[in-house]
C-alpha cells in the first residue's frame, strides 16, 4: 500500500460506535490478523478466526460490537457494526488515492465521431473510439481502448476499464462499472436449421443495464434477438460470465464466476448463482433464490428456494443423496453378503 493514514483519518472513515485503547502509529498496511504487525491495520471479519484477536499485533483492528477483549499496548480497537464494510470504505479511499481519474478531457489518440456527445467533465482515455451517435455523461471514465457503439449511452459517473467493447444502442446507466474485456451487446446466439445449414438469425434488438451495476472481466452480455436484454440495477456480476440473449435480470442480484444464463430466462430481485451454475432457457428464478456452484437449472425455481446439483433440486435434498451416494459401496456388500446368505 503506498499510502498512509492517522488513526484519526481511520476514525473519520469508519465513525465507529466506540473504541478502546489508542495508537501513536500511522498506517501503512492491511494485513490479516495472524499476519499483522505494527503500522497495519487488521479486521475481524469471520468469527472462526476470534481467537487470533488476542494475539494480533496490528496498530488499528476492526471489531463487531459484542468482541470482548482488551487491546495491547499502543493498539486501536475500533467497535463497528460490520468490520467488513468498514474496511472496504477504507480501501475505497485507497483505490482513490492510487488510481486517480485523470482530467477530464479526450486523449488526442482517440476518435469521436462528430455526431458523438461527450460530456465536458467526462474522461476518455486512448485509443479509444465513440461512433457516431454516442453519448458519454457527465463523470463518465473510459480508460484505453475502449469502444462505445454508435447511439450507445454512457451514464454519468461511470468506470469503462481498458478493452471493453459497449454494442450499438446499448444503454449504461450512471456508475456502471466494467471490467477489462467486458462485451456489452455481442451478438445472441441464433440461429435456425433449413435446408441443411445454421441459417443466422440477425440479432436487432439492445442491452440496458441498470444504475450502480458491476461487470467483471472478460463477461459478455449478448443483445436481444428483439427487445432488450436487461440487468436490474445494483446487481454484481463475476468474471467470466456469459448472459444469452432477451436475458432478463432484476435488482441487486449475485452472479459468480463463470456462470451462464441461456436465453429469455428471467432472474427476479436478489437471486443469487454460485460460481459455474448454469440455467437453461426460458425459465423463472424466483425473488430471492439461490443455487450453490455448479448447479444445473433446468427448470422454474419458485422464490426464496435454495437449489443445488445437476440437475438442480432442494439444497437439503441434494446434500442427504450426496452423503447416501457416498455409502453405495457399502451398501452393495451388504446386499452381497444377503444374497450369499439366501442361497
């Protein structure tokens, strides 16, 4: 970490509902618990690792509110109701200090169409292209080698990072966040079987993404066969991760690494996907539903369920076949043993 703070400064940044003890050092470092030394700040964020508290010797530790305990000699203990979300205010501003935004302005490498609108406060970075068209809002970020389709909008305030490709007529809403390699509007996938060939269906219609979404690297999202495909607003999607055509997405949903969504499927408010799950197309996840990591969901999941497998059933079911599954062998001794016996 290449910047430092004063215990005040943390203080200031987590507004703690109390603390204990007191610390001259300033800091320079976060590190886990069992790591930490002095002129760090540590957390604890896990219960399991409460015990290591004791024997920490960070500067500054983050604690929830029932931790009991006494800090060491020149040591901070700060009580916060999420130690967790404490350190990612901390490490907000860090990522501010270390990766300022440049002045707002376009690199002179760059090419904008003279139908594109940029605004005056937006930063284009370079090699990047704004076809005819565009709109980039007010605070918007767009670092090296990004390209904006033509008629595409670009919230305010949003982070573009280098290489992604935003399609043709493609809507970000404000603070989107795309990682490196991110394809917003690829074309769907589709295609019809006549005469002996894949005869391509043309893919007309956009994708709209919602207000505060996070997209991470190399994901791709495939514009609509017509219409849009749509990501809910505040919803956090890994790398990796593949969204089919006329996909629809609802609020502050979960999708880890790696997951695919097949097309015309419906992803209600707050589902979460494991890394891997995979759905087919077509379907509903219902309000609140989760599958675990490599789920396979094939069919209507109703709202609130958690699911697991492939195909993907109830979480508790799932878990009592695995643990049967494992007994098998034994199981088929016995009825060996049986079937000797009955002879």
């Amino acid at each position: 970490m290449q910047v430092a703070f004063t215990s005040a400064e943390i203080l200031a940044m987590v507004s703690p509902q109390r603390t204990a003890g007191a610390t001259a050092e300033t800091i320079c470092g976060i590190a886990a618990l069992a790591q930490a030394g002095t002129g760090d700040l540590s957390f604890l964020g896990n219960a399991k690792y409460k015990s290591e508290v004791a024997d920490c010797r960070a500067s500054v530790i983050l604690l929830p509110l029932d931790f009991s305990g006494e800090p060491a000699a020149n040591q901070l203990h700060l009580f916060v109701e999420n130690p967790s979300v404490a350190l990612a205010r901390i490490c907000a501003r860090i990522e501010q200090l270390l990766w300022p935004k440049p002045p707002a302005g376009i690199h002179p490498s760059s090419v904008v169409a003279p139908t594109a609108k940029v605004a005056s406060t937006a930063t284009i970075g370079p090699l990047c292209v704004i076809e005819a068209g565009a709109v980039v809002g007010a605070g918007a970020f767009l670092q090296a080698s990004v390209n904006v389709g033509s008629n595409a909008q670009i919230g305010r305030d949003c982070w573009l990072l280098p290489g992604v490709v935003v399609g043709a007529e493609c809507v970000l809403g404000a603070r989107v966040r795309l990682q490196p390699g991110v394809v917003i509007g690829s074309d769907g996938f589709g295609y019809e079987f006549v005469n002996g060939r894949h005869e391509k269906v043309p893919q007309i219609g956009t994708v709209v993404i919602g207000d505060d979404v996070e997209i991470g690297a190399n994901s791709t999202l495939d514009r609509a066969r017509f219409s849009r495909t749509v990501v809910g607003e505040g919803t956090k999607i890994d790398n990796l991760v593949q969204i089919a055509h006329n996909v629809v997405i609802g609020r502050h949903c979960i999708l880890c690494a790696q997951v695919g969504i097949s097309g015309s499927t419906t992803l209600e408010d707050y589902v979460i996907l494991g890394g891997q799950a995979g759905t087919g197309g077509h379907i509903t996840l219902g309000k609140g539903s989760k599958a675990g990591g490599r789920a396979g969901i094939t069919s209507d999941v109703p709202a609130g369920a958690y699911v697991n497998g492939n195909p993907a059933i109830p979480y508790m079911l799932e878990r009592r076949l695995v643990v049967l599954h494992q007994r098998l062998p034994d199981l088929f001794k016995r009825v060996d043993i049986l079937e000797q016996k009955t002879k």
